[in-house]
C-alpha cells in the first residue's frame, strides 16, 4: 500500500533519461532535453529510462548494452528514431519525427506503478574476469599486485609523469561513446595519471553532421534557399556548440537557454542575442576558460577551414564571394588566438552576424548547387593534425572544454582511424 | 574518569603507536604510529591540566605545541617521502639500504 | 556537559536516520547483477580497478595547507582576548600572520598552487 | 529539549525542501522557461529515488559508502545545531562554537572525500581529489571571517556573537566577512562555481556511481548543508534572531531564506574555474581579502 | 561510562589502524582515534581543545589519506598483506612501553587539583599566548614558516634550480646492480614481504 503510494508519487517526478546518442540523433535531443517533463541526466546510475537516440554503429552495441545495464533498477529502453536490439522482444519504438515526450512520460508512469517490468540485463551476468575463490582470501589476487582481485587487475605499472616526473600508477580506459561530455559517438583510449592526461588515442571517431534533405545547408544542394534560412540554421548550430561547452563549465541553465534560443531561431524567430551573451559574459563564461588552452597555429587552422580557423585569425569565408551576400554588407570575423576562448566567442559572434544577416537578407537567395559556408568547416579529408595531440598533459576538465570547443565536423577530421592505435 | 584511567588510555595508545613505528615497513604508515603515539601524549597532556594542574594555562599551550610538533613532523614528512620517491622510486624504509653502501 | 548532549543528540540521530533509510529501502531491491557493477565510463569497461596510486596534482600546496593551518590554533584564543589585550594583541597576530604570509608568497612564487 | 530537538529536524527537512524549491525557481528564471511544479518537483523526485533501487560497483568501500552521506547528512545537522533561535533558546550552547565550525568543515571535506573514493570508480575518484583541493584552502576563509566576528564579542560561543551585535551587525562592522563565509556556504555543498566533486564534467562526480535511498540521502544533505551555513551566516553576520517587532525566530528564518536565495542564485549564475585556478585565486586574491577583513574588524573592535 | 566509551574507540581504532589493508581506512580509522581523544577533552573541560583536535586532525589525516594512496602499492587493499618487519620484537617493544608507562602511573602519586568549573580556560589561553609564553607564540611562526619553505623545496620538483629530479637514476641496490625502483614483476624492489 504505502509503496504503490510511494509509486504513484514517484511516476508524477520529472522523468530522469539517461541519452544514447546515435548517429544525427544529437540535434533532436537537444529539444527534447528542453521539455519541462524531463530530466536528462549525465549518469545512468541517476536515469530511469535509457533513451536510444539516432542510429547506433555495430562497435557500439555493447558500449550500449553496458550502459543499459547500469541503470538502477525499475528500468526501461525507449528507441526514438532507430532499430531496437534483436533479443529485447518487445521493444518501445518511436519514429525520429516525432517527439517521444508522452511516450517516456507514460512509459516512466507505468514503470512505477508496475504496468511495466523492468528490464532484465543484457550483458552476460559474470564478473569480467573469473576469480572467486583464488588468492590469499579468495579476492582473487596474488601477491601484493599480481592476480585479478575481484575481477579486475591491478593498476598498470607506473610510467613517469609528463608533468613533475613523480612515477605513480596510470590508469587507461576507454572514454565514450555515450559519455555525455564527450562528443556524440566519440570513443578515447584515455591514459590518466590522476586527473592529467597522460595519453590519447581515438577508438572511434565522432558522428559527422548528418545530411539532411530538409535542412537548409542540403536543400541549397537541391533547390534555391533563402539566406535567412541558411543564416538562421548556422546561428542554431553554433549556439548549441556554445551549450555544449557551457554544460562543461557548470552553467546548466545558461546552456538550457542557449538550446531554447536555437530552437527559436530554427522555427523562424527574430531574436536578439545581445542579452544572452551578457548573461554569459556576466557569468564569467568568457573568463572560465583558460587563456592560451588548446591552441592551433594558422596551418592547423587553414586545414579545418569554418568558424575553428576564423578564431585563428584565417579570414575565409565563402560567403565574402558569394553574389547572394553582395549586398548584405559581408564582413568576415575573426578572433586572434586560436585558443578555446576564442573559438568559443567566435561562434557567439557569427551566430549574432548571422542573425543579424537573416533579418537583412529579406528574400534573397542563394541559387540551387552554388557553394556555401557551412557552420562547421571542411567535413574531409582527414586532416594531418590530432585531437589527441592536443591532449596530453591537460587536467580532465580542460580537456574536456579542448574537445567540446571544435564542432563535430573537426573533431571528425581530426581524429581519423587506425593510426594512433598500433 | 579518574587521572590513572586517562593515563592507562594514554599510554595503550603510545604503546600501540611505538609497535606501528616499529614495525611498519613503508614510510607512511610508520608515521601513522608517530602519530598515534602523539595522539597519546596529548591525551595525556590534557588529563595532567585537567585533572592534576588546576587548569594552568601552560598546560593547554603544551597540547598546542604537541599539535604545532605533529603539523610539522607531518608536512616535512610527507615532503621527504615525495622527493625520495622522486629520485628512487621507493617508499619503505629498507629501500634506503643503499644509503649504507 | 548538557550542551554537548544536545550536539551529540543531534548528530547521532542524523546519522542514524540517514544509515535507516538505505537500510529500511534496501528491501524490495533488485539484486545487483555483475554488469551493472561496471564503473560508469561512458560505455567503457575498464581494465583496472580504479584504485591506484592516484597522482595527486596539488600534493606540495596540502603540506604548505597542513604548516599554515597550525596557526588556527593561535588565533582562536587569541580573538577572545583581543579586545581586553588592545594594540598588542593586533601587533603581535601581526607579525604571525605576515611570518606565514611569506611561506605563502614563497609556495606562490615556486608554483604549487598550479597542477603539478 | 526534545521539542528542540524535533524542531531542529523539522528545520533540516523545511529548509532543504526550500533550497530545491529555490533551486528550480532559479533554473527557470536564467532558462527562461515556466516554474510550474516547482513547489512539488523536490518531493515527487524523493519519491522516485525512495522507488529506485540502491546500486553498487565492483569490490566497494561499501561501508564507508553507506557512512559517507550519513555522516555528511549528521555533519550537517550538528552545524547547525549551535544556532539560537532566540536568547537561550539553543540546542547546543557551546563555549567554542566556531571551533565547532571549524571541525565541520574539515571533517566535511573527509566525508566528500571517502563518498568518492568508496565506489572504486575513476569519475568518482577525480572528483573526490579535485574536492579536497578546494575544500582545504576555503575553510581557512571562513575560520578567518569567523575569528574576526569573535573578535568583538571576545567569546567564541555563537551566541555571544549574536549579543555582540546588539549595537550593529557584523555585516557593517566587517563588511568583507559575509561574502567570504558564504563562498564556504557552496563550497561546503559544493554548489555552482565552486562545485568540484559533483561536477557534469565527471557524469555526477562522486555521486556517479550512487543510485536511489543513498542518493536521495546524498542531495538531502547537500540542501541541508546549505540550509546550515545559510542559518550560521545570518546568525554571525546578520544578528541572528536580533530584530524590531517580529520574534526572534521569525527573524532567524527570514534572514536564513534571504541568504538562501543569494546562495542559489549564486549557484546558478556563475561558471567553474579549472581547479588549479581556483586554488591560485583562493590562496592568491580571497586569502589576502580574509586578512584584510580580520584586520578590519580588528581595528574597529578596538 | 561516555570515558570509557571514547577511550576504547581511541584505543580500538588505534589498533585497527595497523590491521586493516585500505591506506585510506588506516588514516581514517587513526582520525577516529584522533575524534575520540578530542571528544575525551571536551569532557575533561577543555571545549577548545577538543573541537580543536577533532578539525586539526581532520585536516591532516585527510592529508595523511592523500599521500597513503599517492606512495602505497595496492593502496585500496584490493590483495590483503602485511608488510611488516620485525614484528615479534615491535609487539615487545609496544607492550613493554604500556607496561612501563602503567607502571610508573600506578606507583606516582599524582595531586588531585581540577581546573574549577567555571574557570574561563579559552581566556587563559589567550592570556598566556599574548603574555608569558609570547615567544614561544611568535617562534612557532617562524618554525612554521621554515616547515612550509621546506616542505615546497623538497616536494616540489621545479625549483629556481631546474627540476630536483634532473640526471638523477635510482641507485642501484648492490653496488654496479641495475637501477632500483618498482617494476611490476619485482614486488617492491626484492624484500620479502610477508604474505597472512
């Protein structure tokens, strides 16, 4: 009695989901994330349903099945816009185009109230490794270091530190690719000594941006496309790589607003960001990032190409050229630096001119096929420079911000298969 | 709570903090028994002040100081341990050994 | 005496709530199967146990903290009798702090405050 | 005594469920969103994590792990035990109060420690060292503020510094001693700028890896320990229950929610520095700042 | 009764400090022993001190965890061990000095005077430190400032004369040998330890 009270209370909370994101399943979860009926949580342990968003690659499936079976039972999977695994019978789907909000919503309710059981695991439920009942006291280790106590092995042999030399233990794992800071389908072999980055490799690349049809930088492909739909798209691109790293630097509802700010851009809203970004600057946003973190040089910079290589002072931009912009009064902005804070500012700052260009632009257009400044830069070839170049020697934290401060087209470039791992 | 009580407490802690002191290999938990002999002594400070001296302030001002020995016993410690294992990658006692040589 | 008791009351009654409720809500717990027990890593399992000998990137500021924070012990007492003492007292917890300021300026100036 | 006592509880529940009312309150004001549901939000999400189940990681500190929000939770509650609700009426009227503080303080920054260490899980574990790089170097800005704000009141019992200040609040008199005390106040619980162990960087830091009783126990703490320092800070810097017309507990209360809600705005408004900035800029600007105020109510107490 | 109630958690946790394989329960346990001496103060009339105990301690024990796990193998206590030396001839000497210490407690005859009860006892600390013992006050600046100079020159490793490490390869452990220092398959640089 007093649980099924306790039940019927608990299903009226803000559902808490834990995102899979999957391939071009990134963009829609960031409005969804703004609905007030919802929570999405950085944690599995702190979500009720896992929700499968977008595509899943085949080397993620167990990645997936790992976290689906870290979330604390009552549990349920919710697949929006994707197949479901084979073996989950019968599976909660929902089509990419709609929201799933009432379907989380009804599914969390009978979840608690035991209309719906809870989800068995889908890992095998064995230890990592056999080791019961081995050792001293059956904890499975030998010796001070040796063995695999409890399942796991000892900490790795102690490497001197790049930093002050002192040689403690190094811990390797792989990051991703549903760590909620890290870049959608990203995956990093990480080498930590204490929170500072020893090494990195890239397991798995990130998520290209999606192509398509019905966005505006793949109609221009197709038909002609207004230049305020165009500008309107890249002001909401750039300022949900502004709430990503925002979410990094601890200002949640600040990058909530920037995600309810591009989706208000995105359904044709005149907006003026100015408040928005003294809200920022009066946050200290600016101020957070270290001066002078994850620099490139101005080859780096040529070699990305878009709004990374603007803030490295490059001035190039198509639209300088192009004949639908001749009478906008173009004018191509740059930050000197090259830094984090300075990509960071250059996306406030051309999504501002963006606006403002869409609200000039009036019916103009750019004609089907014609070359266009995309908001994220050159999508290949795979460039000569690394990601994980720039990492080692970064606490986690900044490394993190280094990560978030490209779009995924960069970072994609930037970190091509099979030549890190040996 | 009798002076004899509190003494008996204080010195089953010194006694216990000399057989860590003594018998600890590693430099760390060897200072854990310097610690808990301490521990002992500043019991046994407060008991005397307490109980045997009227509650003359010099008495307090020893438990500071005892406290003051233990900060720095601590932090030059703890500095030794860091730049011997700096240099030697060693953290008990007999990896020194080489000193003799 | 009775003020500690009523400290000692509350501090023991919030402990123990807190240890009641995980225990009472432990009851109609799923059991913990061994892939839910991975460390959360985004997807990855990792090799090894967690515990390790972290490398603790702010080691030299804790010893500075430790040599610091003794004077804690000197300005307690010395506040209460601040007022009765007058100019000396100032003067005196004066000369303290400046001594220990220059430990710090000096932990400043070799950096220990940065991640090592 | 027991109705003191009972008080007290009922205090620690009413003002974390005030703190998460703040809180949404104050994510819907900068999202700019509605605030429906926020009165009930905090006590259906209880439920839900009262429902969820308690999860564990491979070869935990377990025993610590259940101690740690337990203890945080009892650190919280002893706090705040040594404020007056009005002249005489205190739970704990200790002759060294502040010190009290003091111990919590240290011993607060044990507990985060062990909460993260106990899961034997990376996240959890950065987020424990990064929070003991913090919590060591802010408590010596509030025992500075503290000191000063005995400094008038020659005692170091609580309620000596709320008679103290009969004449005029320490908030005039030390101008520079509430805003350092109510850093302490995130950092404690570590809220916001100062939030090092429960970070999103981290997936939830040291609570990564906790799941249902144990959470709810974990963030019901963390709201409590706001709630504490809030009380201490009205009570050292604003004239506790010293007022005009209303009882002094009424008082108490409404100074308390104004601090709190500068607490939660504070929380909200304000991005992380990287830890070792925020060492620099401890040791660096705002120790010289709690010297400064120690030095001022110095030569004002003259 | 509340005396003898802290006195075993000091003496208990003291001991366990030694028996139990997590570096970090071992500081810990030592802090309990550390809170139950400080709350014993509180009862003997010393409500500075106790209080003041309980936060010193809390800060360096929290320190002590620190370092416990920065330089211990196995600092979790994942594959229990005992590393020890000498131990029959610690366990003497440990009880040979409580014996001895007992001893001299039972046959000296201490005087009976406690501090009076409303003695203001934080006041006459104050006094004493900005009067009498005013030397020793400003003195203990001056060792603590050279325990910080000291402690940042021996633990930091940049310094105003280059790394403190530069050129340095561990000794050898025989004389011509290899270099020491830990690798995995050579427990501890080749003592014997002794596995319970």
């Amino acid at each position: 009695m007093a649980m099924s009270l306790l039940g019927r209370f608990a299903a009226r909370a803000p559902v808490p989901v834990f995102p899979a994101v999957g391939r071009d399943g990134e963009v829609r979860l960031d409005v969804l994330s703004l609905a007030p009926a919802l929570r999405v949580v950085d944690s599995p342990r702190h979500a009720s349903i896992l929700l499968v968003s977008g595509d899943i690659r085949t080397a993620d499936r167990d990645s997936l099945a790992r976290v689906h079976d870290q979330l604390a039972h009552p549990r349920a999977t919710l697949w929006w816009g994707t197949q479901p695994r084979a073996d989950t019978g019968a599976a909660l789907t929902v089509a990419a185009a709609e929201s799933p909000e009432t379907a989380l919503r009804d599914l969390y309710r009978r979840l608690l109230t035991g209309g719906h059981t809870s989800e068995t695991h889908w890992l095998a439920d064995e230890p990592p490794n056999p080791w019961r009942g081995r050792g001293d006291h059956g904890q499975g280790g030998e010796g001070m270091m040796g063995g695999v106590p409890y399942g796991r092995m000892m900490p790795m042999p102690p490497t001197p530190d790049l930093r002050d030399g002192l040689a403690l233990d190094v811990y390797t794992a792989q990051f991703g690719p549903f760590l909620p800071q890290l870049p959608p389908g990203l995956v990093l072999e990480i080498t930590l000594q204490g929170d500072v980055i020893q090494s990195a490799a890239v397991v798995r690349p990130p998520f290209l941006p999606g192509r398509d049809a019905s966005a505006p930088f793949d109609r221009v492909l197709h038909e002609a496309t207004p230049v305020a739909a165009i500008e309107r798209a890249r002001a909401a691109h750039h300022l949900r790589c502004v709430a990503r790293l925002l979410g990094i630097l601890q200002l949640a509802p600040q990058a909530a607003r920037c995600r309810r700010t591009a989706l208000k851009i995105e359904r044709g809203g005149s907006i003026d960001l100015a408040p928005l970004r003294k809200t920022l600057r009066r946050a200290g946003a600016f101020a957070a990032i270290p001066a002078g973190l994850g620099p490139i040089d101005a080859a780096w910079a040529a070699e990305l190409g878009g709004p990374a290589a603007r803030a490295a002072d490059q001035a190039r931009d198509r639209r300088e050229t192009a004949p639908a912009y001749r009478n906008l009064d173009f004018r191509t902005l740059c930050q000197s630096g090259g830094d984090v804070r300075a990509r960071f500012t250059q996306w406030l700052d051309e999504a501002e001119q963006a606006l403002a260009l869409a609200r000039a632009a009036g019916d103009a257009a750019i004609e089907k096929g014609a070359p266009v400044e995309t908001p994220w830069g050159h999508r290949a070839p795979p460039s000569v420079y690394r990601l994980t170049d720039m990492l080692p020697g970064l606490e986690w934290g900044e490394a993190l911000l280094t990560i978030a401060s490209f779009d995924a087209a960069a970072v994609c470039r930037m970190a091509p298969l099979g030549i890190e791992n040996p | 709570m009798t002076l004899t009580a509190l003494l008996l407490v204080a010195a089953a802690l010194i006694g216990i903090g000399l057989y860590g002191a003594l018998s600890q290999q590693s430099f760390v938990m060897l200072m854990m028994g310097l610690e808990l002999m301490l521990n002992g002594v500043l019991l046994a400070a407060v008991g005397f002040w307490s109980l045997a001296a009227g509650g003359a302030p010099a008495g307090q001002l020893l438990v500071i100081i005892t406290m003051a020995v233990m900060a720095v016993e601590m932090a030059v410690g703890f500095a030794l341990i860091a730049a011997v294992y700096r240099n030697r990658q060693a953290d008990m006692t007999e990896s020194l050994d080489t000193m003799k040589h | 005496m009775i003020e500690l008791l009523g400290l000692a009351a509350i501090g023991v009654i919030a402990v123990a709530a807190g240890l009641a409720l995980q225990w009472l809500a432990r009851a109609d717990d799923h059991r913990v199967s061994e892939p839910q027990k991975v460390p959360f890593l985004g997807g990855g399992s990792p090799q090894v146990h967690a515990w390790q000998r972290y490398h603790v990137r702010y080691y030299s500021m804790t010893l500075l903290f430790i040599a610091f924070e003794m004077e804690m012990m000197f300005m307690y007492p010395w506040a209460v009798v601040y007022v009765a003492e007058g100019i000396k007292a100032l003067v005196e917890m004066g000369m303290f702090l400046t001594i220990l300021s220059i430990g710090i300026l000096y932990g400043w100036r070799e950096g220990i405050f940065r991640w090592q | 005594m027991t109705l003191l006592i009972a008080s007290w509880i009922a205090v620690l529940l009413f003002g974390a469920w005030c703190v998460a009312v703040l809180d949404n309150l104050a994510l819907a004001l900068i999202e700019r969103r509605s605030a429906a549901g926020a009165l009930t939000a905090p006590l259906y999400g209880a439920a839900a994590l009262l429902r969820q189940q308690q999860n564990r990681t491979e070869a935990p500190d377990l025993l610590n792990w259940k101690l740690a929000p337990a203890l945080y939770l009892g650190l919280a509650a002893a706090g705040v035990a040594v404020v007056p609700l009005a002249p005489g009426d205190i739970l704990a009227d200790l002759q060294a109060g502040i010190v009290l503080w003091g111990a919590v303080e240290a011993l607060t920054v044990v507990v985060v420690f062990l909460h993260g260490w106990s899961a034997n899980s990376m996240l959890a574990l950065i987020g424990a060292y990064r929070y003991v790089a913090i919590g060591l170097p802010v408590m010596l800005l509030s025992m500075f503020v503290l000191i000063a704000a005995a400094l008038p009141a020659e005692s170091l019992a609580v309620s000596a510094i709320v008679e103290s200040q009969r004449s005029l609040w320490n908030v005039v008199r030390q101008p520079l001693g509430l805003p350092l005390f109510l850093l302490l106040g995130l950092s404690l619980s570590f809220r916001g700028p100062f939030n090092y162990a429960d970070s999103a960087d981290l997936a939830g830091g040291t609570a990564a890896e906790v799941s249902g009783a144990s959470r709810l126990l974990w963030e019901f703490a963390r709201l409590a320990m706001l709630a504490a320092v809030a009380a201490m800070a009205s009570t050292v810097f604003l004239g506790g229950y010293l007022g005009p017309v209303l009882p002094g507990p009424l008082w108490l209360l409404l100074k308390t929610a104004a601090l709190l809600i500068v607490l939660v705005a504070a929380s909200h408004l304000f991005a992380r520095l990287s830890p070792a900035r925020m060492l620099t800029l401890l040791w660096v600007v705002l120790l010289p700042l709690a010297f400064v105020d120690l030095l001022w109510a110095g030569v004002v107490a003259l | 009764m509340v005396f003898w109630v802290f006195s075993a958690v000091a003496v208990v946790a003291g001991w366990r400090v030694f028996c139990t394989d997590s570096m970090v329960r071992a500081s810990f346990l030592l802090l309990v022993s550390f809170i139950a001496v400080g709350a014993i103060m509180l009862l003997l009339n010393a409500p500075y001190l106790g209080f003041a105990t309980i936060f010193m301690m809390g800060v360096e024990m929290m320190v002590m965890a620190l370092f416990m796990v920065m330089f211990m193998m196995n600092p979790a206590g994942l594959n229990p061990m005992m590393m020890v030396h000498q131990h029959r001839f610690s366990i003497a000497a440990g009880a040979a000095a409580f014996v001895g210490l007992a001893i001299a407690i039972f046959t000296t005859g201490f005087p009976h005077d406690p501090v009076a009860a409303g003695r203001p006892v934080i006041h006459d600390l104050g006094r004493e430190l900005l009067g009498p013992s005013m030397l020793i006050f400003e003195s203990a600046g001056v060792t603590l400032l050279a325990t910080m100079v000291a402690s940042v020159i021996l633990s930091s490793r940049s310094g105003r004369f280059g790394a403190a490490d530069e050129g340095s390869v561990p000794p050898p452990l025989e004389p011509g040998g290899e270099p020491a220092g830990r690798r995995p398959d050579d427990e501890g640089g080749g003592h014997a330890h002794h596995h319970h």
